[in-house]
C-alpha cells in the first residue's frame, strides 16, 4: 500500500492535453529521457542505410520538412533525413523531432503533397507523445507498485543495465520501443493533426487520401510496417481523410485569420 500514493500523485501530475485534438493522455516519461532515447534510436534506424543529402528529392525532404514543423507548432530540433532504400516503403518520426524517410516510399508518394502528408502524420505522432503514453500503458500492464518504484528512482540515476531490464521488461527494448505499431486511436489521431498540418503548411489535402488509395493498391508484403500493422483498411482511411477536409480547410482558415 505504501507505494500506492506516489503512484496516485504521478498518475495524476502526468496528465497531458494532446495538442490540437484535445484529448487526455497518461505519459509518464520525462520529455528529457524520451528525446535522448529518440536521439539514439535515430542514430541506429538512420545508419542502416546510406544517407541521401543532395539532389532534387533531398531539397524536396528538407522543403516539406521544414514546413510540417512550422506547422507542427512544436520546438524540437527537428531533423528529416532522406535514407537510400529503393526497396522499404515507409517512413517514421521519433521523440524531440527526428524524421527519417525511405526512398522507397517516394514513388508511391508521387508528388510534393502527399509525401508532406505521410510526414505530417509521423510528425504528429511524435507531437502527440504517442510513443510515450504506450510506454506508459505498457508500464501500467506490467504493474503499478513497481512502475511508481521506478519512477521514484528516477531515470536518470538508473544505471544502463537496469534501465535496460527494465525496457525489455515492458516490451519496449531499444530503439524498438518507439517503432513497436501504434494502436488504431493513435494512427486515427494522427491522421487527423497530419492533415490540419498538411493544410497549415499549404498543401493540397486532398493528396492524402489519394496517397492511401495507391496504397491500398500496393501487396501485403510492401506495405510498410509502421502504416499496416493495426491499421484499419487504408481505403477506409482515405474515407475518413477525404470527410475531414472541407471542415478541416474551414478550421484552418479561420484560424490563419485570426493570427
Ligand atoms: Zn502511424
């Protein structure tokens, strides 16, 4: 029973508001600790493939880039970075504003819009603190006395071995924790700021549902992960999308506006 009162007073200190939708999540990490985790499951996802970092594509990442983050309304240091991998469709964005882009990708995005649609949608998945509050959910699973025990301990002063164990105790080990799937909510969450991005950022929304119908047309095989693992139907997806847009462009207008 002792630890049950820590444990009540973090659950409710680590209440946070998503950003542009409203809702309530639980995250219990510190933003310190998930961006340096972000930083170094960067460093290791990036250096699997040789970096792209001139030419027409690599001007294109960094324009888009550049202008989902202003969009995003978020001060990261924020990094897209363009991998050489013809064959891995996909892409992801990690904890404190780190994007990574597979060429692979590119020729499904076919144009300018639809690849800032794919980036606004990891971009807000890290925004929303989605990796975070699955750490968190995944702590809640393993238990609660030992959750609050560890954060009394506080991350910092863990050793790495320890740290480690713990991680792995939670099914959230490494660099993989932050590229385990996200739940149907988080990928409907995303999809939703993506595109108030997408339209902040003054791209044609409409690129976005176009961009999942070609994915839809696309095997199992070379759908990537991050985008099919617990997701609904991607034509579904497009539905939802395209149904979103004439109010989503009358939000955003009214709100260019009023700044
Ligand atoms: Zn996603």
């Amino acid at each position: 029973m002792k630890a049950l009162t820590p444990f009540l007073l973090l659950a409710l200190g680590a209440c946070s508001i998503v950003p542009e939708t409203g809702r309530r999540q639980t995250v219990w990490f510190p933003e310190s600790y998930m961006n340096s985790m972000g930083a170094s499951a960067y460093a290791e996802a990036t250096g699997e493939y040789p970096e792209i970092t001139s030419g027409a594509q690599y001007e294109m990442v960094q324009r888009l880039g550049q202008k989902i983050a202003k969009a995003a309304r978020v001060n990261y240091d924020w990094e897209f970075k363009l991998l050489d991998a013809p064959q891995t469709v996909n892409a992801f964005a990690l904890p404190g504003g780190k994007v990574a882009i597979y060429s692979g990708i590119l020729r499904v995005a076919q144009n300018e819009d639809a690849l800032a649609a794919i980036v606004g949608h990891e971009v807000a998945h890290a925004v929303a603190q989605h990796g975070n509050e699955r750490m968190t959910q995944k702590m809640l699973a393993t238990g609660v006395t030992t959750a609050a025990d560890v954060l009394l301990a506080s991350w910092g002063n863990m050793d790495e071995s320890a740290r480690a164990g713990w991680m792995e105790a939670i099914g959230a080990g490494a660099s993989i924790g932050f590229i385990l799937p996200y739940s149907r909510e988080h990928e409907s969450e995303a999809d939703e700021i993506g595109l108030r991005y997408l339209i902040r950022a003054g791209y044609d929304p409409h690129e976005a549902p176009k961009f999942w119908e070609r994915m839809a047309e696309l095997s199992g095989d070379n759908r990537p992960a991050e985008i099919t693992s617990t997701h609904p139907d991607p034509l579904k997806r497009a539905e939802r999308l395209r149904s979103l847009i004439p109010r989503f462009l009358e939000e955003e207008k009214g709100g260019a506006a009023r700044r």
